[in-house]
C-alpha cells in the first residue's frame, strides 16, 4: 500500500488551505478506530474533513459523509465537545518537512486561536492530538505511556510534545548538483533508498517517480549511473522542489501501482483530495471486504456442515423407525404361536398372518416367548416415539440449512469489490448472523449500518427491477417495497435473490420484461452456473412469512414457472 508521504500530506493541506479556510465546525463523527470525520461549512457549501492515524493508512483528505448511525467513539465526543461551533482558521506544517500538521482553531477567522488539533502522519506512529491554546494535551487519539515510549509519551494533560526530528539533511533548492550527488553517493546502494536515507521528506513512490520521470530504471544503482543521467535526476529533483515550494501546481493522477500528485501518470483525478480519498478508500474496503467475506464463508461452512450431520442422523432415526411396524407384527406372531416356542431358541420361523410368508424372528434365549414379545413391543413404542420427535426435528434442521444456504448465496454473489455499498452489504450479513446468533457479537461492535439499497435494473419496456443484495434487503423488497400492482420472482426451491418487477397503475409487463426479470433472478441464484433455471413469480400479496421465520424466508402461493437464463443475465451485466 502506497503510503501518504510529506509531498502528499503538502499538497492534499495545500488544497484543504485553498478551499476550505476558514470554514464553520459543525460536527465531529467517528468512523472506526483510526478514522474520524470533521463536518465543515464555509460559503460554499458542506463537506468532511477525514483524519486517520490508521497504521498504514495515515491520511488527511476530504471524503465522503458518514453513515447515519450512532458514534459511540471517546475521542470524537471530546472534540465535538470541545471544537463544535468554532472556526477552522488554518492548516500548518509544525516544522518544515515534517509530517506533522497543525489545525487551528478560533471563534472566527482573525481571533486568538483556543484550540490545536495535531495530526501526524507518520505511519504506524500516527496519530491524532486536542490541545487547548497553551498546547496542554485535552484528549488523543491514542494515549503512549512512559512504558510504551521511552523517547516521547503522549497523554491527557502534559504538554504536547512534537515527535522527534529526523536527521537527515532537509531539501534544498540552492543545493548544488555536486553537493546533491556526493550525499546520495556517499555509500553504495539502490539510488531510491539512498535519496530516502540522505533527505527527509522522501518516500519510495516519490523516489521511483523521480527516476521514472528522469528516463532511469528504478532498480538504478548509484554507481551505476553516468553524468548525463545524474544530470537527468537533479533536473527532476529541483523540479520536485519547486511544485513543493510553489504549492498550486499539483497534478493529481492515477499511476499502475498507486497515486501521485505530480502528473507521474496516466489517469488525471479530480483533486488531491479526491485523489487520496479514493485510493484508501478501495485499498481498504478491498481488504476489508476479503476478510469479512472470507470470515463469513468459512462460518457459513462450519455451521453447515454441522446441521449436515445433525440432519444425517435424524434422517438414519427415521429410516430406522421404519421398522417399528415389522417389530410389533413380529411381536404379534410370537403371541399368536406361544405353543411353538421351546426354551433356549435363539431364533423362531413363523408363518405371516396375511401372506403366509416365512419371517424370522431373533430370540433372546434367556427369555421365554411372552417376554420375547413384550421386548418387540417395547422396541415398537420407543421407534414410534423416535419418529414424533425426529421428524419436526428434522424438518426445523432442513429449515435452518435452507436458510444459511440463502446467507452463502448472498455472500457467493459478492466475489469482487467494487464500491463501498459492497462492504456494507457484507457488514449487514455479518450483522445479521450476530442476531441470529451463528457469530459472536465482537467487543467493540458498533449498530448496523445504515441499510444498503439493492441491485436495480431497467426492463426491456422501462419497468424498474430491484434485486436484493442480501436477505435483510430481500424482506425489505417483498414487505415493504412491493405493491399490489409489482410481480415478486425467486427461483424455484433454490437460494437466491428475490427479485421485484416493478409496475405503476394499470400497465402490463410483457414477456420479454418477464423473461429480463426471471434472466436476473436465476443470476442471483444459487444456480447461476445453470443453462436454466426455474423461477417462479407471482403478486406480493401472496407471498407470506412464516411465524418465526428467518430473514428473507418466506412462503408463497398461486404462482406461475418461467424458466430464467442466467447467462443471458451474466453477458448483459458485463
């Protein structure tokens, strides 16, 4: 992951100074342990400021809202405590070429400043700092004891202390290109660890950008190179100082491996911002999607395979207790040919009442004949009372396997990220089998995201086609959604998606709309590798849940069969 390096961190503060100081502080909200928003308004419109101390995303760069749920973070109330309602009049760099920047805060632009937020981006020693005017620490995002720390301890109420400086040379424009190449030469070694050893404020993306830029393979070797191509580098180099120093020529862009502020690429973006923002925001919801995903499916695995057991041997009870009534006619032949008997069989042949057939009939030698019977008897109760209990307990275990069948479809249809609503769609699974009880509440478990919005379509006649993305949707489609005048498909005694037609007052949907709808639903089905699939569709009102049922579980009546194509479905989605 490509880290925000001093130039970044300058440049994306540079922006934030253009457009967004001063600006009102209207709210703090706290997305996750390393990330918080600031929610500001200036004249020209609203927007939030995101800060994150996060180990290897350490950013600062607007972004986009939050989601309307409860914070429940410390750190974020205290400075929406404190800093609500005031004016952020500045965004400073500490020192020069540090990654540490001070945000200032007044009653109004051109007031003493009563307040310091602190943000040092620094990797895994970020963090995020409240001062008062006097610099005396009011509240961190995370607190470093002398046991932590024997260089620098960061807690509420001592003085704020910079993190120690680097002792490499800072960057100079008037250094000569003789000084420059005898620092970066002195030793041996790849030209971009050894510019990153001899400077501060340098990161490997900025070095291999400055090579690239300059004609140079990025695994150059300082001994390798020629006067020509030192010559090449230092133009690069001073020219980096000079985007640096002049702080309104950034180029925002897309590169093959990441990001860079200084036209280094391909894809223009549409500011710093924008730029930094959207590059953490994919690399870690990618990240997160893949072990949310991943932790989903291997539970989903384990529970499964568990109530495939369970349902085995309640299927091997029932098959059992299909001999109850061979063991009571069995007893019943005892009974009837007592006369038969002699002491010590181990075993009898009697002739069947009603088709005369020969049954062998085991005996217990050290019983006589009656009590031979009453043991079949017995056997014959404790079968029939086998299959009572076994058979709504089996039906209970066939319920719950379908429904964590319909959870795996739901988590199998999201294999790729691709935007953040994906993500939300797997935290409200996850959040789901939480209240179902088949996952552990974590510790820190915040309230459910805001509800996600399902797959929506356009049918061949301009019908809207809502697909649910997970089994919370697939109730909020066919309970609350749906009206009288929509048809509701699902495929046919298979897991999957519900889909909805949607249809105003009076219009009629055509074949091809059904045939679109039935396309899509079989997709999002768990047969979505079939040629066919049979999907059934028919009016919400006679869709139905049962008393009890599971999210997304429901019963459903009068229905008509289409067969849907869910390679049709795939080729139109691509």
């Amino acid at each position: 992951m490509q880290q925000v390096d001093f130039t970044t961190l300058t440049a994306a503060c540079q922006e934030l100074s253009i457009d967004w100081i001063p600006s009102r502080l209207e709210t703090v909200y706290q997305f996750d342990k390393h990330t918080i928003a600031l929610g500001l308004r200036n004249f020209a419109g609203r927007g939030w400021l995101g800060i994150s101390w996060h180990p290897e995303a350490s950013r600062i760069a607007m972004t986009q809202a939050p989601p309307k749920i409860p914070d429940t973070f410390t750190f974020s109330q205290q400075l929406k405590s404190q800093l609500g309602g005031l004016a952020l009049v500045a965004i400073a760099p500490v020192a020069p070429w540090e990654r540490v920047m001070d945000l200032q805060f007044a009653r109004r632009p051109g007031d003493p400043i009563e307040f310091h937020l602190f943000v040092e981006v620094m990797g895994k020693y970020s963090n995020a700092t409240l001062t008062d005017a006097d610099r005396l620490i009011i509240s961190t995002a995370h607190q470093v004891s002398g046991k932590q720390s024997s260089v620098r301890t960061v807690q509420t109420g001592q003085p704020y202390e910079l993190p120690p400086g680097m002792l490499s040379a800072m960057p100079k424009l008037n250094e000569s290109i003789e000084d420059w190449q005898e620092r970066v030469s002195l030793l041996p070694g790849l030209v971009t660890k050894r510019l990153i050893a001899s400077y501060r404020g340098l990161s490997t993306a900025l070095t291999s950008g400055l090579l690239v830029a300059a004609g140079l393979a990025i695994d150059s070797q300082t001994s390798d190179l020629s006067a020509e191509q030192w010559r090449s580098l230092f133009v690069q180099w001073q020219s980096w100082l000079q985007w640096v120093e002049a702080g309104d020529r950034w180029q925002p862009v897309w590169t093959k491996e990441g990001y860079s502020v200084m036209g280094w690429g391909d894809r223009p973006a549409k500011s710093v911002n924008a730029l930094v923002d959207g590059y953490f925001q994919q690399i870690l919801g990618r990240s997160n999607f893949g072990a949310v995903r991943q932790q989903l499916l291997q539970k989903l695995k384990v529970v499964m395979t568990k109530l495939e057991v369970k349902a085995q041997t309640f299927r091997s009870r029932l098959a059992e207790s299909v001999d109850a009534d061979l063991s009571r006619s069995k007893a019943d032949l005892l009974m009837a040919y007592l006369h038969l008997w002699r002491p010590g069989m181990t075993e009898i042949t009697l002739a069947d009442f009603e088709t005369g057939e020969q049954v062998s009939i085991a005996l217990q030698p050290e019983k006589n004949c009656i009590q031979n019977a009453q043991a079949l008897y017995k056997q014959f109760q404790k079968l029939k009372r086998a299959q009572t209990i076994v058979v709504p307990l089996l039906a209970a275990v066939d319920a719950e396997l379908s429904y964590l069948a319909q959870v795996e479809n739901s988590v199998g249809q999201l294999e790729v990220y691709q935007q953040l609503s994906d993500l939300e769609t797997l935290i409200e699974i996850k959040e789901e089998l939480i209240l179902s009880g088949y996952m552990a509440a974590p510790a820190n478990r915040s309230k459910p995201l805001a509800v996600t919005l399902p797959h929506r379509f356009t049918s061949p006649s301009g019908f809207e086609v809502l697909i649910g993305r997970n089994n919370r949707q697939n109730d909020l489609l066919t309970f609350k959604t749906a009206t009288d005048y929509d048809l509701w498909f699902h495929a046919q005694e298979i897991a999957g998606s519900h889909g909805l037609l949607r249809l105003p007052a009076g219009e009629v949907a055509q074949e091809a709309d059904l045939q679109y709808t039935a396309n899509l639903v079989a997709y999002h089905s768990r047969s979505r590798q079939s040629a066919a699939v049979p999907v059934v569709y028919t009016a919400p009102k006679h869709v139905y849940k049962p008393k009890g049922a599971q999210l997304g579980m429901v019963i459903y009546k009068h229905e008509q069969i289409i067969w849907g194509n869910p390679q049709v479905a795939a080729k139109s989605l691509l």
